[in-house]
C-alpha cells in the first residue's frame, strides 16, 4: 500500500479517507481493521486544491473487514 498510513486505536486509515469518514468510524467502531480509499483519487485528502486543478474524481470509501473482504462505507460523487 502506498502513501501515508496512520495507526488509529484498533484500525489502521489510509491516507485519503476524509476526517467525516475517521469521525464516523470512532462513533460506530465497526468489526473491521480500518478504511481504505483505493487509488488516491483526485479530490481526496491530499488529492485535492489549485495543485490538482480542484478536479474531482468519485470515490469510495471502503471498510476493510478482518477477513480481508470490503465494503463500502461511503462515496463521493
């Protein structure tokens, strides 16, 4: 996995997984071990301002369950 990875308690979040995406996280504690936004899309943290021409690209969120299976937990369009 590429790009910045953060250690959050019990589950690692990836780089460009929005702060609304770590709030809800905390307040529902899902069975998972983290969040994951595959690709590092335009418009994502880090992603996204003038630098990228404020261009922005849809995106899943997806919620990594400890089986290694995927879901997703929210999308920007």
């Amino acid at each position: 996995m590429s790009g910045v990875v953060r250690l959050l308690l019990i589950w690692f979040i990836a780089a460009a997984v929005p702060a609304a995406d770590i709030r809800r996280l905390l307040k529902e504690r899902p069975d998972a071990v983290g969040l994951a936004v595959p690709g590092m899309p335009l418009g994502s943290p880090g992603m996204d301002g003038p630098a990228y021409d404020n261009q922005q690209d849809p995106y899943d969120v997806l919620l990594i369950a400890r089986d290694g299976s995927t879901q997703v937990f929210s999308s920007y369009r």
